[in-house]
C-alpha cells in the first residue's frame, strides 16, 4: 500500500511538531524547509491537520503551529484515514474494467488495506518519535530544544 505524498508530509509534520518542546511554537516556513518542501504544500497539510484536530495553529505576528494533543493520544491509522482521500487499492467502478461483477481482486485488496489500517492502528505518533534525541539530530535541532514526548 502507498500513501500519498500528502499523506506521507503530514506524519513528517506530526514527528517535527512531536519533537519540539511544548511551548514552543513552530512555523510553516521551518517545517517546509526542514523536509524541502513547498511552503505552499506545508499551508494545506496544516491547514487539514488543523481541522481535524491533530494541531493547533495560532494566528499573528508570533503564531505558529504545534501538536493540538499529545503524542500519545494521535493514532496513526487516524491520521492516514483522515489525509488519503482514496483508500481504495483499485479502480474497479470507475476503469468499467471488463470484471466486474466476477473479479475477486478487489475483495482482496480491500481485506489487504484492512490489514495495512489496523497494523497502523496499533501505533501513536508517541510510538514513532520514541527516540527523540535521534530525530532532533537528523532534522538539525539542538538537543537543549529536545522534548520529552507523551
């Protein structure tokens, strides 16, 4: 199963937010910049994960964006299912594949997705920054910024 890009910058955002001291607030700009992405593609993701609750963004000339809830309590089959739009492995209504109606496949498809969701669903973002001090490393932070995640 492949996520999207959208999807796949959305848990980048998460895990960079997950790893910063709580009172601090964090930018679009940093958060785009750390990952090389498009600042642009940064203000949707935020914007998404905004809405649904897993950050908070605070407006104004000293605003930003941070975890809207612990680590702990943000389920990552949740995330997934609330940034893929589609999560369906094939295209079998939309293809007017030949198939249809005898083809087995996309059962099995959708019970393979099934598996790839509830596997997620075992984990927290908690689960994923569990070595804190490495991911601060590898995203150039100073381990003094180190959070202790929960």
């Amino acid at each position: 199963m492949q996520l999207t890009r959208f999807t796949d910058y959305a848990l980048r955002t998460l895990t960079f937010l997950a790893v910063q001291p709580e009172d601090r607030l964090s930018t679009i700009t940093e958060v785009a910049d750390t990952f090389a992405i498009s600042r642009n593609h940064v203000v949707k993701i935020v914007h998404q994960l905004g809405l649904k609750g897993y950050i908070e963004t605070v407006r104004g000339k000293h605003g930003g964006i941070r975890l809207g809830r612990s680590a702990v309590s943000i389920n990552l089959r949740d995330v997934v299912v609330d940034m893929e739009n589609i999560l369906c492995p094939a295209y079998c209504k939309s293809d007017n594949c030949r198939l249809a109606g005898g083809c087995r496949v996309q059962g099995i498809l959708r019970k393979a997705m099934n598996a790839f969701l509830d596997v997620l669903g075992e984990y927290t973002l908690a689960d994923a920054v569990r070595d804190p001090a490495r991911l601060c490393h590898l995203l150039g932070l100073e381990p003094d910024d180190l959070l202790a995640v929960g």
